[in-house]
C-alpha cells in the first residue's frame, strides 16, 4: 500500500458499453459509446423496417455486445407529447422484448436539428443528412452518459 493512502473501500464500477438509437419510422440512427470515456461515435443509419430493422440491430448488437440500450424519445419544444414520441417508446419495449437488454429511454428533443447543423458545419464535407441519424444517436447517447454518477452501475435517471 502507497504511504499515506488508504485501500479503496468500494469495488471499482466496470465500464459499460452502449448502442443508442435514433428511432424514425423510416430510418434509425445507431451510435456506439461507454461509460468509462464517455463518448459515443455514430455507427451507422438503418434504413429498414419490420423484421429487417430488428435482423440488422441484431447484428449490431452482437458485434459490439453492449450492456445496455439508449432511445431517444422525442417531445415538443414545451415537453408535451406527441404521436412520434409513443412510437419511439414502443420501439424501446420492442428492444427490450427482444434483446432482453436494459432499455434508457432520452428526452431527444432537437438532437436531429443538433446532428444536422454539425453535419454542415463539418470541415470535410463528407457527411450529410444521410449521416443525421447516426449523429442524432451519438448526441442522444453522450447525453445519457453525462447524466450518469461518477463511478457507479446505476443508470441515469
């Protein structure tokens, strides 16, 4: 033991990975992050529905195995409810249900209008509304993880 220094009285918290989604009913925008870096990179736009949507998450989840899934759940600008915001809840049960994963859903309002503006303002030029959706979940996601406790398994509220 270092001199001066005490043992750690509690069990270090093990970073946890995450897939976040940026439900649409056309597209979905997927980001990967975790909570020891707490950051989260935009993976990919899935442009699918019904059964192939939930074989192309599937895939996604087995590639990167996270711990636990973030969706953004959208609301009008004065926190209201709307018809997107019961479909995106839904989409995280249909998660749940089918992964069995922990499932956080993410107020999201102006995350796509957020992932837009970067997209344009972005140096390079490359990336474009296509990629909003992607952007969308890693913004949606890197909020959840600044919502986490310092070093804690607890998820944020």
């Amino acid at each position: 033991m270092l001199e001066g220094h005490e043992p750690c009285s509690r069990p270090m918290s093990r970073p946890q990975t995450f897939l976040s989604f940026d439900f649409g009913t056309r597209r979905v925008g997927v980001a990967q992050g975790g909570s020891l870096l707490r950051r989260a990179q935009p993976l990919k736009t899935v442009a699918a529905e019904g059964d192939a949507r939930f074989a192309a998450i599937a895939q996604l989840i087995e590639e990167w195995q996270p711990d636990a899934l973030v969706v953004g759940v959208p609301f009008h600008p004065d926190g209201a409810e709307h018809e997107n915001t019961q479909r995106a809840r839904r989409f995280a049960r249909q998660l749940h249900g089918r992964y069995r994963l922990p499932v956080h859903e993410v107020d999201e309002r102006y995350t796509t209008t957020e992932a837009l503006a970067q997209a344009a303002n972005a140096a390079s030029g490359r990336r474009g509304a296509a990629d909003a959706d992607a952007a969308a979940a890693a913004i949606i996601l890197e909020q959840y993880l600044r919502n986490l406790p310092e070093d804690s398994d607890e998820p944020a509220a």
